[in-house]
C-alpha cells in the first residue's frame, strides 16, 4: 500500500478518504485542524472541524459548508476511519487521525504539549506516522511554565499601572490574547481589547472558556488607561491607533521573544516568551508519546528535525508544506515576517 | 549573580534612557560594596581575560546538553550569539544558588583560567545545575570574556552620581582605570567611587587620564554657529587620540579607550616632561622634516607588532601632535576656557621644544567661506577635515555639551559603487538576517572582466532595507559555505570610506578604512559599478 497521506499542489491529501487535512487551495472536502488563516483557508467545499473550534472557524471564513466533529468521535468516509484529537494550540485545534487497512496516521497541525486555560489539551495518540510540525524545531526553544509567565506579565502591568503608565501587550488575535486574557489578574485594572481581537473573545466565551471582562477603547475613560492593560494585534503597532495611549509601556507576546535578538529587532520594552507551539522538549515528548516509527516533519525547521530523529532511529523525512506564511499566527519566525514582498526588479 | 542577571535583563530589555537610569540605579542602591565594585567593572566597558577557551566551553555544553555539533551549530546559527545559545540549549536546572558576583568573579571564575579540563568541565556541569537561562547566559560572558551591555558609561557614571550625589564629573575622573583590568574591584574600592569629595582627590589619581572630551559630528553648515571668531580651528588628525600624562615621575600615554598604550610608544614614554603635567593630543607617524604626518596605514604597521625593534622604530617615528592642555604643575584645568588652554599649551610646548612634542597648528581665516576651500584641500594634507572647538568650551566629560562644544567638520567621505557578492549573517539583533557584505568592483575588460572584492560593510541600512536586502541574498544564492553565501550579482551599493591604501594582504591590492554602505542604488545596474581602476585613481588623489 501507499502513503496514506501525499502533498498534492493543493495541500496535504489522504489518497483512500479522498479528502485534504488544511489545503492551501480550494478543494471539494477539507479536514481544518484549527482556524488560524496559513491552515483554514476559504473556497473548499465542504470542511470537517472539532465541534469546539466551529465558531471561531464560522467567523473567519464566514458562511460555509461545516460539520463539526466531537473530539474522540469517529466518522469513516472511503473506508477511512476519521477522528479529531486536542492538539491543544488554540480553541477547537485538533490533530487528524486516520485509520485504514489497519494502518493509522496522524496529522498534527499545529500543537501545544503544556496545558493551558483556553482549549483541550493535547493528547497523544498512538500511530504509525505521525506527521508534525517543526516550528521551534531546534533545541534552544524551551518554554517556562504558563503560570511564571503570567506571573511576570502580571507584575509588569502592575507596576506599569502604579507609576500610571497604560500597558499595551502585541499578541495575535486569535489564541494568543486570549491565552494572556485568561491569565490576568483583572484586579491590577481595566482590560481593553483592539477591535480586531474582541470578536474572538466572544467565540471563546460562547464556549465556555473564562476570559475576564474586556471592554473596547471607545468604552473607556481616558483617564482610567493609565491603569489599564490593552491586548492589541501587532499590525496595531505604530499606527495611529495607539496614539492615544500617551506614553505607555509596550510588549510583544510569542515563541520567538525567546532570543534577545528577535526581541530588539521588535523594538518593545519588553518580550514574553508565549507560545502556542511545542518548545523542544515538547515536540520530542510528542513524538515518542505516538510511539511511531516514521515521522514527517512539516513548516518549520524541517531538515533539522529530521536530521536529528533520523540519528535518533526513527524513519523521518519532510513536507513541503505552504503553513506558517501568514501574518497572524506565529509560525514564521519575526525576521522573514517582517521582510516585505520581494520588489526586486533585478533578482 | 540573580541580581547583576536581573539589572542585566532590565538594561537589555528597554532602550528608555530613563528606565537604564533607573535600574541602575536600583541596583547599586542594593548591591553590597564588593558585588557593585565587579558590576562597574563591567558595565563600564571592562572585558576580562577569557578564564575558559571558547572551544571547551562549546564542548562540555554539547555534552551536558548531550546534544551533537551540528545541532549546536544550527542552534547558534538561530541564535546568533554563543553565550546565549548555550544558556538556551542547557536543560533546566535542578539546583537553585543565589552566589554573588564578587565570589563568582573570583572564587568561582578566576580559578578556571589554567586549570585542567577535567576540573573546568566539572566546575561548569555543576555552575550550570544552580543557575536559570539568564543566569548562564551572564555566566558563560564573564568566563568567555565576551560581557558586552547596551548601556554608556555616561549613564553608568550618572547613576553613581546620584547614589554617591556627587558631581557626575567627579565619577567620572574616579571611574578613570576601572576597567584597564590592572587593578582589581573591590569593595573598597567602590566605596572611594561614591564616596564625598574629598581634599586629596588629586593624589589619588595616580597616572589616570582624564575622561576624554569627544566631539560632535557638524552635520549643517558652519555658518549657523556664529562668527568665525569665536571658533578656534585645528585640522582633524587621523591617528590616536592620547592622553601623555606625568605625574610621579613616569609617562603614561592612555588611547581614547581608555588603555594604557605607553609601551607601544617608547619614544613617548621616554618624553621630558614637567611632573603634573597632562597633554590631549593624537599620536601620529612623522618623518623627520616632512611637512604631513605618515597614513593612518603606517601607524596600524606599529600598533599590530608585538615587538618593536630599533629599525622599525627609526622607521616609522612617532610624535604627540598635542591640542590641549588639561593639566600643569598638577592642577586642573579642564575648566577653564579653550582660548586659555590654547595659550598655555603653546607656551608650554615651546618651552619644551621638544620634536616628539608638536603643536597642532591653527586654521586660520577670516570666513567661514574660506575656510571650507581651506577644507576642501585636507586629503592633500593627509587630514580628515577641521575640528571646530568654541572658545569658551570647558574641557567636558564624554560626548556632551553642558560645559561647551568642539564640533568634528569632516570631509566628505570616498564614495564608490560596488557590487555585493557575499553575504553572513550578523549577530545580537541581526542574528538570522544577512547583514554582513562582501562587496566588489570591476576589474579588467572585455571577457576578463570580473568582480573583485574590496571591502566589507554591515552598517549603513536601515532595518527595512536590511529586510529587503535579506530577502534577495536567500533567494539568490549560489553556494553555502559555513555560514557566508556566496550571490548571483543583482544588487549595487554606494559604499563610503575614510581612507585608502596599497595592500598587498587583500585580493584587490588595496585597502580601505571604515567603509559602510551610503545606500543602496536600486537605480544602477550591476554592469554599472565601478571599477578597480577608479579605485587606484583615488589612491593617487590621496599621495599615497
């Protein structure tokens, strides 16, 4: 038998389910592991989603053809047996499981090994391959516990709130902010949340997940933002609209405030290390957690990954894959992120 | 070390001034004396000796991380910085030590240097147990040797001043020979540092210089700073800034960075001088009865050698070109006005009458006008432009102008459009982005002709530019090696120097000095760069 799962032109394809797993094309069924824009894109014909993640899904993609699926259910379709598990990366991400003539393999998408406040943890499943992601695929990516990391977000806007300065935290709208809203110690002040990430705040409520109250910045007292935290996207950054923050205090949130370089090349006061990725550890753990002998390694550090399970005794290869290209989501690192599109008449 | 991490962390982390000042100052208000004593030392600028070579210290963090070469090499590649790449790629602690500087500096660091590998690598498995990222980050720079943090030493100097709340010019002359790593921190030491004026200032000084006054960069035109007159004008001297110092008896020549340069100088250290005596100036090569100083180029031949024999010496002879005098018959006095100064020097420089000690002569003319055609002829002179120092100007403290003013009036820098042929990656803030060039020209015709490289630059872009440029270098190249790429030929540069010189030791035969890029010329193509040859005709503008 063949692969069960191929790259096709337009994404990732399962041959006998007839179905693609977050294609980068439209195509007339497609399996999303989560909402964010470099994995659910629009024009398929019908999709497959965890039945938490359909509203987020609903209000990005807008009116579109979807099932949604309970984590654990299983559907079979072509003789596949399909099943979604908590991939634990934001609200509704779920890794793919398909089983057929008694081989079973897993699509990740994107995933989380820590738990977090916001969405379903991630659960191992057993496999024969295991597809993966690679996004902090080197060893240097280690993530602090949640709670150290709240802690020191927490102190910051606190201190920022007694010397009567607004704290403004950078952080992808979708996941992100509301993995930093969760967190907060809404005592220290008022929240305010951009435009652009309140939408998503009321999906995550309608699902049950606690997020403190926020209000938007039409809503609020000027005087009462010296006191105030604001969770804004990082296109927000340098715009007008944060002009009328005064001199406030600014942070950007992501994986990659890792390393003191990205971290300056951001040019904020401070970087807090916040992922929504599995560190190394996390996607080591994740690997032996599936007990597979052969992994395929997608967007991110690719050869690496592979170079180094390949040592480990795991048959390994890659994907070429079209994930982590877009601005909201943090799957490529800040460098490439911030090269604008190659106007270069001579190369 | 938790403390000296943390105020490492917050200066590393805000580029407010304010917000430096301020945990700076948190930090020495807290520190004890021995633990601050160490932290000046550093901040300061002061680079101690490596205690562990950088091959051992990559070694035992592979083994303790018990990771491969390769994955360290890819992880520094990432990271673009070694310490930091070790910090990240140790797995967590289990231990936790709250050990202070003072003690790591010298109880635990100093006595690696030397020891057996087996000892440094059970020293540093066991330093790295007790230590979070931050921590070892801090740790493997002091051993490495490699401790650099985005702060002045002017803001240093303002934080002791207002713990110590002294003048913060008082500091500064007490932070003279901090970091020449002679003396070694101490907490008593540090307590001297903050400690009141007191009556015997002076004889503690020993041979320290004075902080040096640094210029400014004039970037209009002369005529908004007033009448000619009130400017006193010398010709910008391309050599080293020194300070000859005697007191006690002995010379002391001090660079601009603070070191103590006296034995590269014999003939300087040898110098007759009167005790007390402080002279400004820029060390130079002069031949006998030539009417110009030598190129910077026969300067740089002295300060590479290790030994200097008779017949180099005769060779390239050194003079003190002096410029001010700050201090005669051991008084001070930096802050009276420039004109006073000038008048003193060129007594006392008479005086002298010594060949060894020459006096920077003065520009004169009657218009601003007149002296920018003055100007427009330094190559000629083997100088750099005018220096501009107001009449009135004290002798200040660093880069400021609270006490008066000297202005750099520089020519226009060399300028020539190059090709960009090889490309590596930066570190700290362009780590992971190409931002280190090869840059070449045309040489030869026809067939023959070909790209030469010349020069490397990596600052000049902006981060937007740097960005683009980024882009192009991956999506063009042609070979790895190690980390440089070499490029398919697209892009066209404007590339600034300050000198030029034959060199036989690069592949173009010359050399240029401080070469940076002016921008980028999007509007040129490759075939239309310069060449080799146009290179060369500059060399023959500059007499060399």
């Amino acid at each position: 038998m063949g692969d069960m799962v191929v790259v096709r032109k337009e994404g990732l394809y399962c041959v006998p389910g007839d179905f693609y797993i977050d294609p980068w094309s439209p195509v007339p069924r497609a399996v999303i592991t989560h909402a964010h824009g470099d994995h659910a894109r629009t024009g398929s014909g019908h999709y497959l989603a965890a039945q938490p993640g359909i509203g987020v899904l609903k209000s990005r993609l807008g009116d579109i053809s979807v099932d949604g699926l309970r984590y654990g259910e299983t559907v079979r379709h072509n003789g596949v047996t399909v099943s979604l598990h908590p991939a634990g990366h934001v609200l509704g991400s779920a890794q793919v499981r398909m089983e057929y003539g008694g081989e079973v393999w897993v699509a990740s998408g994107d995933y989380k090994v820590e738990p977090d406040k916001t969405c379903d943890p991630f659960e191992p499943v057993r496999c024969d391959t295991f597809i993966t992601e690679s996004t902090f695929g080197l060893p240097i990516y280690r993530w602090q516990a949640e709670q150290d990391l709240m802690d020191e977000i927490n102190n910051w806007w606190r201190k920022n709130a007694d010397e009567g300065r607004c704290s403004v935290v950078f952080a992808y709208s979708f996941g992100k902010a509301q993995r930093i809203l969760s967190g907060l110690d809404a005592g220290i002040g008022p929240i305010v949340c951009h435009g652009s990430v309140e939408p998503l705040n009321r999906a995550y409520r309608a699902e049950g997940v606690h997020i403190p109250p926020t209000v938007l910045v039409t809503d609020i007292e000027k005087a009462a933002l010296r006191r105030a935290l604001v969770v804004a996207p990082p296109s927000a950054s340098g715009s007008s609209w944060m002009k009328r923050f005064g001199d406030y205090s600014d942070a950007f949130a992501s994986g990659w405030m890792l390393l003191r370089g990205a971290r300056r090349r951001r040019g904020v006061d401070r970087g807090f290390v916040l992922s929504d990725h599995a560190d190394w550890p996390g996607l080591m753990s994740a690997i032996k957690a599936t007990e597979a002998e052969r992994v395929i390694v997608t967007h991110g550090s690719i050869p690496t990954l592979v170079r180094w399970l390949c040592q480990n005794g795991l048959d390994a290869s890659g994907f070429d894959t079209e994930y982590g290209d877009e601005e909201e989501g943090e799957a490529t690192p800040p460098a490439a992120a911030e090269a604008p599109a190659a106007g270069d008449a001579n190369a | 070390m938790r403390e000296f991490a943390r105020l490492y962390a917050d200066l590393d982390e805000t580029t407010s001034t304010t917000r430096k000042l301020d945990a700076l100052q948190a930090y020495f208000s807290s520190a004890t004396p021995e633990n601050a004593a160490w932290a000046v030392y550093f901040l300061a600028g002061g680079k101690p000796r490596q205690a562990v070579p950088t091959k051992l210290l990559r070694q035992y963090a592979i083994d303790y991380a018990a990771l491969d070469e390769w994955l360290f090499d890819e992880s520094y590649q990432a990271v673009g910085d070694f310490a930091e790449t070790i910090a990240h790629i140790l797995p967590p602690p289990t231990e936790r030590s709250d050990i202070g500087l003072a003690v790591w500096m010298e109880e635990r660091i100093a006595p690696l240097r030397g020891a057996e590998p087996a000892r440094i690598r059970d020293a540093l498995f066991s330093y790295w147990n007790e230590l979070e990222w931050r921590e070892r980050f801090l740790l493997v720079k002091l051993i490495g040797g490699g401790f650099r943090v985005g702060v002045s030493k002017l803001l240093v100097t303002r934080a002791l001043a207002a713990i110590a709340a002294v003048d913060s010019k008082l500091i500064a002359q007490r932070l003279m020979g901090w970091t020449d790593g002679r003396v070694k921190p101490t907490a008593a030491g540090f307590l001297q540092l903050i400690a009141e004026q007191s009556d015997d200032e002076h004889t503690l000084r020993g041979g320290q210089p004075y902080p040096f006054f640094l210029s400014h960069q004039l970037a209009g035109e002369p005529s908004q700073l007033g009448a000619p007159g009130d400017w006193i004008v010398e010709w910008k001297y391309d050599g080293i800034r020194a300070q000859l110092v005697r007191r006690g008896g002995q010379n002391f020549l001090w660079s601009r960075g603070e070191d103590l340069i006296t034995e590269r100088f014999p003939e300087l250290a040898a110098a007759r001088l009167p005790d007390g005596m402080v002279l400004d100036g820029e060390v130079l090569i002069w031949q006998p009865g030539a009417s110009l100083p030598s190129p910077f180029a026969d300067l740089q031949k002295r300060i590479g050698r290790k030994s200097l024999s008779a017949k180099l010496l005769a060779e390239l002879p050194v003079v003190l070109c002096c410029y001010d005098l700050l201090e005669l018959d051991g008084v001070d006095l930096r802050s009276l006005p420039q004109h006073e100064r000038r008048a003193l020097l060129e007594a006392e420089i008479a005086r002298l009458d010594n060949p060894l000690l020459r006096l920077s002569p003065l520009v004169q003319a009657d218009s601003w006008e007149a002296l920018a055609l003055l100007r427009a002829g330094s190559r000629a002179r083997a100088v750099e432009g005018m220096m501009l120092k107001s009449r009135t100007a004290h002798y200040g403290v660093g880069r400021t102008k609270d006490v008066g003013i000297w202005w750099k009036w520089k020519i226009d820098p060399y300028a020539i459009d190059a090709v960009l042929l090889y490309a590596q990656p930066g570190s700290g803030r362009r780590a992971s982005l190409y931002t280190d060039y090869t840059f070449a020209v045309w040489d030869g015709d026809g067939e023959e002709r070909r790209l030469v490289p010349f020069a490397k630059a990596y600052s000049g872009l902006t981060d937007a530019e740097i960005a683009q440029v980024d882009n192009v270098i991956r999506r063009t190249t042609i070979e790895k090696f190690g980390p440089v790429r070499s490029v398919k030929p697209t892009m066209v540069f404007e590339i600034g120097f300050e000198g030029i010189a034959l060199s036989p030791r690069h592949k173009a035969g010359i050399a240029v000095r401080f070469p940076r890029i002016l921008r980028r010329r999007t509007d040129k193509a490759v075939e239309e760069a310069d060449t080799l040859d146009m290179l060369k005709g500059l060399l023959e503008a500059a007499g060399a």
